[in-house]
C-alpha cells in the first residue's frame, strides 16, 4: 500500500519478517495509486516480453519503479539444451529472440512506457556467436565469424581466447570464451553497432545495460555512446556498463560513457549481511572501494555473480531480501533489483517450451520475483520519498542490527540477526503516526523516539510521505 502519514495516536509496532519472497498481488497493485516513479531499475533478467509488460503495470509503476532491465533482444544462438548464456551469442540483429517476436518487444515497451517506466535492454556489442548452428529467427551460421550483421574482416585480429588477464590489450581485443570479438577500432563496425542500438531507441528503448564492457576499449565504446539518438523524451539513452574490477581497464576509465555495474557493491553486501556485522555498515561508503557514487549501478546480485556465489541470491532467502532493503534505504548510486527464475544446474536455462522459447512468469512456482516481495515495493516508495536527503540518526543496538535515517523524511531498522529485537530508536522524523511500509500495522513516534521491535531477518521502516 502507499505510505501514509496519519494523525491516529495509538502505538502499534509491527514489522515483517524476511522469511521468503512474498508474492505482491497485481490487483492490489493495480489499485495503488499515486506512488511517483523514481530511479530504482526492475532487472526482469530473461522474462518474456508479456510478462516483462504486465509487470511494469501491475507491479513496476505502483510501486514506483522507474526502469526495466531486460534481456537481450537480438536473436540469438538456439540449441538442443536451449542454456541461458545462448542469448549471449548474438546471431543478427533482428529483434525476435527467445522471448518473443519484433512486435511483441514493441508491444512491450509501449505497455511499459504507459505505465510510466523507462525500458533498458541488455546490449551485447562485444561479440558474435561462438558457435555455429541456427538462431531463434531462423538465421544460419556456419562460419563464426560471417554472420549477417558482419563478415570475417569486423573481428580483431586476435582470435585466441583471453588468457592473461593481467594484458589489457588481450582483455580488449582478444576473444572471450571463444566469442568472435569485433573490432571496435573501425569506424563502419562502430556504425553497425551504433545503428543497431538506435534501431531500439526508435523504438522507444530508453537506455542499454553495455554487457562486457571491459573487453571494448573505452574510446570506442564513447564513440558508440555519443553516436546514439536520444530518447522518445528527448533525453540521452541511460547507460550502464558491464566492467568486472581488479584487472586492467580499471572501472573508473569508463565513467565518461555512463555508469557502471558495481560489483564492490555487491560483494559488501555479501560480506556484511552474510557473515559479518551490519553494523560495520556505518561507514558505508566510498571508502569501501565503491564506484565514484556518481556512476555506481547497485545490485545486490545478478545472473553471474548468483551463479559463482560472489554475492547473496535468492537462495540466502530473507537474508538477501534484507540486503536488498539497506540497498534501497541507504542511498548510494542508482540501485537495481534482481528477479530471475530458480535453478539447480548453472547453466539452466529459464522455463520455456521445448524449442527453448521461454514461458510467462509464475511468480508462484519457477520463478523468484524479488521485485514484488512486500519489503521491497514498500522500500522502493520508501526509497523514492528519501530521496536526496542525508543519511541521519545512525543507532546499533546490538551486534547485526542497524537503524537509521534520511534527513527528517524517514527511518528504518533492519535486524539481521537469529532473533527479535526490541529498542527505543532516535528519529528526526516528526512525531505522528505512520504505516510500517515493509509490512502490517504502524508505529508512532513521539518525542524524537520510536521503540521498535524488530523480528530476526526482518526490518521495519516509515516515511512521511
């Protein structure tokens, strides 16, 4: 429900606890209205186009979404075993993929963009297919480097696969995982590229999600960027790009283009929530080796790092739930929520039919749909309403458990610990009495106090908007 302020005086603290996903009811979604859309990005990792669309209107824009993240559109690779990392191997540039046809993916932004959110699309610029075969528009290939879209002379001269990490000129124009990598040197390349994305901003895209990143040198990149359309709102496409730390090109070398995935972020949010103290969260911040805060993308997972176990996934249930939460709450950089599908094998692709065309989203059986868990929307309002403010009256009461808030708009606790836990939080924000938006009931402060009890895995959060 949207957040309230309300003048009733009783005290009634109550809070959820982050036990699992709890499934957000689109028609109650639907019926909430006046939430303004704000900046968090939905990333709907591999939904089909309808799904995508009806979540950006019974859910996304309710909530207060600003964004959709979605999969690659090109076609792509199709395979007997129909894997998830097939729609990383781009065939051609037609837009019928695995997730629906051109149409359906028109359809799909235009549903998205009644709704009020902004769609960005996972852009593979890097690369062609490794492997030869037939894609999901029918394309076949049989030489892996003349495709379509490009013949043998578009790829870098370097056709061996990336073994020292350490070369920033291997890392760039070498071949990842055997994938044909294009050179980004030439100008008519850059122009397919270029041309292939504006072909989407036509058609409403807003912005792209530049997957490998790091293998495309950074002026090429900001050549591509700056030969980009605007928008349908007249603005510059939103970009955000894929660059892994700790090995050459370094990750501030591409702020100039857009922002970048932050994956220090995430690894914090490992560290901190899945072992170690919250509390140490105090000084959360840049000094932590995060992204420039201006250019960070936060996440808390995502599709590979859910697989190699680098961060929290929905499999840590309540505990990555909860991360997602002091993401929201905390306020550094632009966030990111994840929701994917389940799996047992790394390489599962998502639910589909047997000629790998992937299924509607069952938000109640194959899918974890983190995106429409009750913490969440409540935090994503909660989120928008803080919204430049400072962060205000940090309180650790105990080891894993934190309360803080934004300016004097709102306040939140989070307990990350194995039991319930009870204080008398200090709060700038007005005595009144306000709903607790991650869960039932409410909770009135008075004085600048607010006595709390916040269940193990749980949190409990207002705001006064």
């Amino acid at each position: 429900m949207p957040p309230k302020h309300r003048t009733a005086l009783p005290l009634a603290v109550a809070a959820l606890s982050l036990g699992g996903v709890f499934t957000f009811s689109p028609s109650a979604a639907a019926a909430d209205t006046g939430t303004p859309n704000g900046d968090v990005i939905a990333n709907l990792w591999q939904w089909n186009w309808a799904s995508v669309a009806k979540e950006c209107t019974d859910t996304l824009d309710p909530a207060g979404y600003g964004a959709v993240q979605v999969a690659p559109p090109q076609e792509s690779l199709r395979q007997a075993d129909h894997y998830w990392w097939d729609v990383y191997q781009p065939y051609s540039y037609k837009l019928d993929s695995r997730f629906g046809s051109a149409a359906d993916f028109k359809s799909m932004v235009d549903t998205c963009h009644g709704a009020g959110i902004e769609v960005y699309t996972d852009a593979v610029i890097n690369h062609t297919s490794a492997q030869t075969g037939t894609g999901y528009a029918g394309t076949a290939i049989t030489n892996k480097y003349d495709t379509p879209d490009y013949d043998p002379a578009d790829s870098d001269d370097c056709t061996k696969t990336i073994s020292n990490w350490s070369d920033q000129h291997e890392v760039q124009h070498c071949e990842l995982l055997g994938l044909p990598d294009l050179d980004t040197s030439e100008s008519g390349v850059r122009e397919k590229i270029a041309g292939f994305l504006n072909k989407q901003i036509d058609l409403g895209v807003d912005g792209f999600r530049i997957d490998a990143a790091k293998h495309i040198e950074t002026a090429d990149l900001n050549a591509i960027v700056g030969a980009l359309h605007t928008t349908g709102a007249g603005d510059a496409p939103y970009i955000t790009q894929e660059v892994y730390p700790g090995t050459p090109p370094a990750t501030g070398d591409y702020y100039d283009n857009g922002d970048v995935l932050d994956f220090t972020y995430a690894s914090a949010m490992k560290s901190q929530f899945g072992g170690g103290d919250i509390a140490n969260l105090s000084s959360f911040g840049s000094s932590w080796g995060l992204a420039d805060e201006e250019h960070s993308n936060t996440f808390v997972t995502n599709h590979d790092t859910e697989r190699n176990g680098d961060t929290l996934s929905y499999k840590d249930g309540a505990t990555a739930t909860l991360a997602n939460v002091f993401q929201l709450a905390r306020g550094y950089g632009r966030p990111s929520v994840y929701a994917a599908w389940k799996f047992d094998q790394s390489d599962q692709a998502p639910p589909g039919d047997g000629d790998g065309f992937v299924s509607d989203t069952d938000c109640s059986g194959a899918w974890a749909c983190l995106d429409r868990d009750v913490a969440i929307t409540g935090m994503v309002g909660w989120h928008n309403a803080a919204a430049g403010k400072p962060v205000a009256d940090w309180q650790s009461p105990a080891s894993n458990v934190i309360g803080f808030g934004r300016g004097d708009v709102g306040f939140v606790a989070l307990n990350n610990s194995s039991s319930a836990h009870t204080h008398t939080y200090t709060t700038s924000v007005p005595d009144g009495t306000y709903d607790n938006v991650v869960g039932d009931g409410s909770v009135t402060v008075s004085g600048g106090k607010v006595e709390l009890t916040v269940p193990a895995k749980g949190a409990v959060a207002f705001h006064t908007s």
